[in-house]
C-alpha cells in the first residue's frame, strides 16, 4: 500500500506526488492500521476533479510522528457501492456520510449512512432535518424524549432525541446541521487571504485562535515561509491562554448545574480575567485579529508580558484553590464520579479525539503526537490523561490541562524578549496543485485543515475537522444507562461544538 509520508512541520506535498491505489487495498490497508490504537483518520474526503470523483485519505500514525497521505478516485457517476469501513471501524462515519451525502456514493453495509449536515450543496435535496430518519424502537414501557433544535439558552441549534425506559435512557440520536453556513464553500469562493483569516476565526468562535493558527499554517506550508521562533511562541501563548479561558468557564458551568455556586462565581471571575488578559494584547476577548499568516500585527510588548505573566499567576493560584474545593467535596464527587462512562475501547473505536479522550484513558494530543510550533522546540509537552472516562475524569482532565497551560505560558514567557515580528502577508502566491494540511491541538481536541489548490495557486478546496465531529458520539454513549436527568452535567463535561460541526 502507497503512502505519501509527512509530517505536521513540512511544507505543502504536490498533487501529483500523493499515490493513488485501488479502493480495494486501501480497504484492506485501513481495515488493519486502524486496529492500532496508535493510528487513526485525520481527515477522509472526496471532490470532483475533472471527470472523476478524488478521494484523500489522511492517516496519523501517533507513535511515529508521521502523516500519510493516499488517494483513490472512481468515476463521477459510477454506481459501483464501495465496502463501508464505517463497519470495520465507526471512527469512519463522519466521513462517509458526508461523502455520501455530497456526491450519493454508496458505502455498501455501512450501518449508520444517515445525513450529517444538510448542506445546501447536498446532492439529494429530498432530504432535510423535517424527515431525518430518527432510530426509533418499540415498546409499551418506552417514551421518547425531543430536546432542540431550539434551546431555552443561548446554545446553538441542534436536535436530540432519547429513548427512555422511565428516568433512565436507553439511547440518545444527535442531529445537527441546522446552520447551513457553507463555511469550507466560502474558503474556495474567495481569493482574498484576509477574508480567508477571518472565516477562520469564525469557524467556532470559542476556538478562534485554534482555527486561526491552522489556516496561517497551512497557508505558510502553501507559501514556504515557515513562522519564526518568536511567532511560534506567542501563537502557542495565545492557544494555552485560550484553552485556559474555556477550561475555566466548563468547570464554572459545571458547578452551576450541580449548584455549586461557589464554583461557579470563583470560575466567572476567573475566566473574565483570563479573556480580558487576551482582549488587553490584541484587543478581542477571544483573540480575534491576533493570528495572521506569517506574521502579526499585534506582537508582544515588554508590558503585556508582564501583564500577562501576572495574571496567568494569579489566576492558577485561584483556580487551583476551586480545583482542591472540588475534589473534596462530597456533594460534588456523588454526582460527577461513574456519571456519563465512556470506557477507553468505545472512545478508540469512535476516533475520540482531545480532553474527552484523554479522560478515558487515550494518549491523543497533537502538542505531542504531532508537535509544531514552540510544541516543536521549545516546549515538551507532557500528556494530561484520567483513565474513568466519566464526568469528574472529563473536569479533571480539565482542571490539571488549566495548571499546566499556565505553567506553559510562564515557561515561554520566561526568559522571552521581544523582537520585531514581520507583518502579515496577504499577497505572496500559493504552490499551485498542492495540499497543505496544518493541524493544531485546541482546547476541544484535534483540529485539522486541509487546503488544496489549483494550477493558478488559489485555494479550490478547504477542508476542516474540528474535534466536534467525533465527540458527538462519544456524548451519545456517555448518556446511556444514565438518568435523563444528568443530561445537562454529561453534555457540559464534553461540551461540543454545533457550528464546529455545522460547517
């Protein structure tokens, strides 16, 4: 089996050096490799590309560091169903859904090939969220429960449907898609870099740094201009202060629903701190405006390292405080511990990815697996896992990545001094008929871009996987057995995104 190797540093592979095999070795390779706990999918997609529908394949090996690469294609109307790998390894469903539900291909026994997003670019327009074809089973002592798509709060739309015997649910169906937002579309339409950037930041908005600095890598991999030290490190201190920020804000939200309100005011304060500590460098709570490709407009200054050293400081003494108030409190541990199990082999087998990963014992983190950056030089990161894999391992993990984000920020802002930082580029041309693939550990977990130009250099496809795409199963398992009633406390411990996925 043929694979283009690589790995998350290098520059931008061209189109005509990734192999293209024969669908029936690729089956036979992935259905192997991906029984290594160590091996799973980065991204898996097709687009049309003259006469023929292209299919990439991208695999991450976590033990060798490496990245592969491998192609297929079939004709644009062939009918031919291809094996489901959906059926051999569900970490796979996202992608063959969507694969489906973009160009109608068939993936013979795939067990779940049901719509993913609605997209408006679908290729059966017969099919929309009015007719999602929700699993339903019988029975006299059984009810269904409907949450969404509209939500009493402000989280975005997305529908959820329980099966319940009394209190206690059985199963729990997840359909998103709602948003229509046209997002990876909007990449292609575009040449402008800067217009770019910012539908980057707005891919999830409580992950605008993480999505930022995957586009600038990819387009800094298109270029051949790879970002200095200096840049590298305050991208990476603008990625912990973001994870930080959110970490802090799911422990608050997770002690309000158990009413811990000591918690939970100790954590809103905290997360203010941590926000406004990032709006005070660049002018946006959520880092907006920071990242650009191969550059800044807004570097560091002797004063807000300062700034931010001392509040990095002062907010991991605090919240370490509220972390050793949690772990013993008796009221709190009743509810989170062997609450929402997802045991280590059903978080493999869905492709889990991030904190909810690490909680049930997986080893997967970009910063280590796949470093770049200062994750690549001056930062050997150390991988926080739990091994539970239930709500209090999920805010654990949480509450020691806050601690050691901190200890991140404090070690690259050591010894750090400011230098002069070149601007962004909008204008240098694109390696024409390339692909570029950047990805960066958010504080949800793996986010990969894929950028693939055409033969004058401008982005023809954009493809991004925010770590939402798998997590939502790993939610829909956690639930079952449980109270409907702890809903609320499960789905805050993962706490997904809806427009990650609605892209």
């Amino acid at each position: 089996m043929k694979y283009y190797t690589t790995d998350n540093l290098a520059a931008a592979v061209a189109l005509k050096d990734i192999p293209q095999v024969e669908y029936a070795a690729l089956y036979e390779d992935v259905k192997e490799r991906l029984k290594d706990e160590n091996c799973h999918v980065a991204h898996y997609f097709a687009r049309a590309e003259q006469n023929e529908l292209k299919f990439y394949l991208i695999l991450l090996d976590d033990k060798t560091h490496t990245v592969m690469i491998t192609s297929f294609a079939m004709e644009y109307y062939d009918d031919i169903a291809l094996p489901s790998l959906t059926a051999l390894h569900p970490q796979m469903h996202p992608f063959e859904r969507e694969i489906t539900e973009l160009y109608n291909v068939e993936f013979d026994s795939m067990p779940w090939n049901k719509p993913l997003r609605f997209p408006f670019n679908r290729s059966n327009r017969n099919s929309t969220m009015d007719n999602y074809p929700f699993y339903s089973i019988e029975g006299e002592s059984l009810h269904e429960v409907n949450v969404g798509p509209i939500h009493a709060g402000i989280i975005e739309p997305g529908a959820f449907r329980f099966i319940c015997n009394g209190e206690n649910v059985l199963h729990l169906e997840i359909a998103l898609g709602y948003q229509h937002r046209g997002v990876e579309h909007e990449f292609a339409a575009t040449s402008n870099r800067l217009r770019q950037t910012l539908l980057s930041e707005s891919i999830a908005g409580d992950s605008a740094v993480t999505h930022a600095v995957a586009f600038a890598m990819a387009v800094e991999k298109l270029i051949g201009n790879k970002a200095d030290n200096n840049l590298d490190i305050e991208r990476c201190v603008a990625l912990e202060l973001e994870r930080m920020a959110m970490h802090i804000a799911d422990t608050g939200a997770l002690c309000t629903d158990v009413g811990y309100q000591l918690g939970q005011v100790a954590c809103e304060a905290l997360r203010t701190v941590t926000i406004n500590t990032t709006q005070a460098w660049c002018g946006n709570r959520f880092g907006k405006g920071l990242i650009r490709p191969c550059g800044t407009n807004k570097p560091l200054t002797t004063e807000k390292i300062e700034l931010i050293r001392r509040n990095v400081e002062d907010v991991r003494r605090r919240y370490n405080e509220v972390k050793e108030d949690i772990e013993s409190s008796p009221s709190i541990l009743a509810r989170f511990e062997q609450c929402g199990l997802v045991p280590k082999a059903e978080m493999l087998r869905i492709g889990g990815v991030g904190m909810a990963s690490r909680a049930s014992g997986v080893k997967r983190d970009i910063r280590s697996s796949h470093p770049y950056a200062a994750y690549a030089s001056s930062i050997e990161h150390h991988t926080i896992r739990q091994h539970d894999g239930d709500v209090m391992a999920r805010l654990m993990v949480r509450c020691n990545e806050v601690l050691q984000s901190a200890d991140y920020i404090l070690k690259m802002l050591e010894n750090y001094t400011p230098a002069t930082i070149a601007k962004p580029d909008y204008t240098t041309p694109l390696q024409g008929e390339s692909l570029a693939i950047a990805m960066v550990e958010g504080w949800r977990g793996e986010v990969c871009h894929v950028a693939i130009t055409n033969a004058e250099g401008e982005i023809a496809t954009y493809k991004v996987k925010d770590p939402s795409l798998h997590n939502w199963m790993g939610l829909a398992l956690a639930v079952r057995g449980e109270g409907i009633s702890d809903f609320p406390i499960n789905n805050k411990s993962f706490n997904l995104s809806y427009c990650g996925h609605d892209l």
